[in-house]
C-alpha cells in the first residue's frame, strides 16, 4: 500500500517571513498604506500587522506616521510608507539606440537616471563600460546626499535582444556575450551580485501589469518595437518567456510567406512587412507619422499600410493568446496611435469575436520608463521575497 509523503508544516519562522514579504510587496506595488487597509487585504489581525510592520521599520524599509486630516472622528489608522530614498536598486536599459540607467527607491520611484546614445556596432564590452559609468556616477550621489543606511538590493538589466536565461547569454552579436560577473566593467561597480537580466519587451510588460496600463489585468500582450517586434506576455498573471527565454519573438511571425526577405532567414516576418513601410525604429517612426500628420501624401500612404500590418498581426495574436489588453511601447506607441483607426479594423475582421470583444488596445502609462522600471522590479524580487535577509547582507 503506498503512501504519499508528507507535507512539512510550515515553522513560525517561516510564515512570519512569508508574511513580511507580503506587507513589503503590498506597499511596494501600492505605495502609502494604512495598517487597517493591510489587515483587510492580507487578510492578518492588526496585531500581527503591527509586529510585522515594527520588523519591517526596524530594518529600515518602510516608515509609519499618522495620515494627513482624514475628517473623521476617532484615533486615525498607522500609514505605512516605502522608503524609497532609502531602499533601491540599480536599472539599465540596452537599447538599440540608447543606453539607460537609473536608480530606483522602493515602490517603484526613479530617485536619479542617465542616458546616452548607442551607436551602431558599438561592442558588449564598450556597452556595459558606459552602463559601469552611469552607476558610478550615480553612486558618488547616492553619498553625497547622505543616507548613510541606505539598503541598495540588487540590480536588473532589460535588453533590447534575445537572450538566454540560464546562463545570461545575450545574443546581441552573433557569437553572443554574458552580462554578467565575467565580464570587465561590473567589477568596478562595487556590487556585491551579478545583475539579472531580461528582455525589453518582457520586463516592460511586467511593469505596465505592476503598476502601469494593465493593473488588474492578467492576459496581456505587450509590444516594443525597437528597430524590430518582441513581446512580452503575461497569461495568467505570470510572464510567458519560452524555453530558454526565447519566446515573444512575435516580429518573426510570417504574415506574408511571398513578401520581403528578412535578417532571421525567412520571408515576410511582420516586422519586416511594417518595415516595409515606415522603420521600426524610434527616429524613424516619428519621422514618418509627423510628415504624415502635415498632410504629405507619401507618408501617409505609408503610415496607413504600416497600421493596416500593424492590426494584421496584433489580429493573428489576439486569436492566440486572447488577451485583456494590447498595450504599443517602444517605437510602436506613436504608429498605433497614428493608425488606430487600421489596426481597429483589421483587428474587427480578422479576429474571433470572442477574443476582440474584451480586448483594450492601449499605450505605456509609463512610457520610456516601463524597462527600466521592469529591470527594477527584477532587482527587487530578492527583498520582496525576504525582507530581513536582504536587508541585513
């Protein structure tokens, strides 16, 4: 007769750590709480928010103070507040045209940020230098200002190409390069971890659904275009990355097999069909809908067959994935805001009914920042999951 194993019961460390993270993560998404606002949404007695907040303000994560005049009667609830001067972690965006950092509090906050021109063919190597300098730079601020406890938790990478999650590799030139410890220039940083890296597309959706355009909302599929199409995906409430990270790689979705030859090999990808058209890259997205918005004849002939390709494929991932909502970052946000009109109506003709009817189509609510804030929610998972651990190495 077999038997199945047993559950170990959970120790009352172990709950009260799951417990912490829960408050932290709470306040981190949702920004200044009340403790009686915390004991209805996690569900715990206010004694137990109590305690659990005393450990969190201990550890110097979270202030409480009393709430602004709230004009009722009757001793006024705790606010807990993240403390975002204090607790950060370090973002960096490798785009294909820019490099970005910033450094960002706890809740979400960018606190300070850099940014320079990519050109074209410039090296890993070169890349993460420049990446090094910005956080230096940002470091010696950091001091400057004085907050000699501040926790710094980690930091996140979100890159503009297709990369390998197991081993960090980013396939950014065709041999591939490591962003990671191996490499000269984050030995300088002074960071005590390897940076986490992830996708542009991937990252950006996880911070539009944390706390952009698609709060609330489970099924998402979010868009960049960055001189190509990647997406990421949210079902279910979690990231989709594929095997090996290599999913989202919606660009190369053949909508046309008689169209143009494309960089991967195959022919008439969506990216290269919209290409075709107007450049998928910010500078030239931008270029093409303001000609067309001042009437030139050209380019806006161009614009309406790039937001008729547009729809194409969004139509073709709606059937798929039937998502809550759509949302166009990156150099995608100004052609869709520009074609809404084509990409609605491929969108009516050749999606299910029961997939288009619920689905939003909508832009970043945090626009540019969406990766960078992404990178960022990478650098804090490790505190959100542990807070006293984190706090305390």
């Amino acid at each position: 007769m077999s038997t199945s194993p047993q559950r170990s019961t959970p120790t009352q460390d172990s709950v009260r750590r799951q417990n912490l993270g829960a408050l932290l993560r709470y306040v981190h998404v949702s920004g200044d709480t009340s403790r009686a606002e915390l004991t209805n949404q996690l569900g715990l007695n206010r004694s137990t928010i109590g305690a659990l907040t005393a450990d969190l303000a201990g550890a110097g994560l979270i202030d409480e103070g009393v709430p602004q005049e709230t004009g009722r009667a009757g001793r006024p609830s705790l606010v807990v507040r993240p403390r975002s001067s204090w607790v950060y972690g370090y973002a960096m965006s490798i785009e294909v045209d820019r490099l970005r950092a910033a450094r960002v509090g706890l809740g979400g906050k960018v606190l300070d940020s850099r940014e320079l021109p990519r050109p074209h063919g410039t090296a890993v190597r070169d890349t993460v230098a420049t990446l090094a300098g910005f956080v230096r730079d940002m470091q010696r601020t950091v001091s400057a200002s004085g907050p000699g406890g501040a926790v710094f938790v980690g930091s996140g990478i979100a890159v503009s190409r297709m990369m390998r999650h197991a081993d960090g590799t980013v396939r950014m030139l065709p041999a591939g390069a490591r962003l990671g410890s191996d490499l000269d220039g984050w030995s300088e940083l002074g960071l005590d971890r390897e940076p986490l890296v992830g996708n542009v597309a991937d990252l950006a959706a996880l911070a539009e659904h944390t706390r952009g355009a698609a709060v609330g909302l489970d099924n998402v599929v979010y868009l960049h275009g960055d001189a190509g199409i990647s997406a990421g995906i949210i079902a279910g409430g979690r990231r989709v990355t594929g095997h090996g990270g290599h999913g989202g790689e919606v660009g190369h979705m053949v909508v046309n097999p008689q169209g143009r030859d494309c960089g991967c090999g195959s022919r008439g990808c969506w990216e290269t069909e919209i290409a075709r058209h107007v450049p998928l890259d910010r500078a030239g997205v931008l270029a093409a809908v303001e000609a067309a918005r001042r009437g030139d004849p050209p380019a806006r002939a161009a614009v309406r067959q790039a937001a008729d390709w547009l729809g194409f494929g969004v139509a073709n991932l709606v059937n798929v994935f039937n998502p809550t909502a759509v949302v166009f970052g990156g150099a995608l946000r100004e052609l869709y805001l520009t074609g809404a009109a084509h990409v609605r109506s491929r969108l009516s003709t050749m999606s299910l009914p029961a997939c288009r009817e619920h689905v939003r189509l909508r832009t970043p609510l945090l626009g540019d920042d969406a990766p960078l804030v992404g990178a960022a929610e990478l650098a804090f998972e490790r505190l959100l999951a542990d807070p006293l651990e984190t706090a305390e190495t």
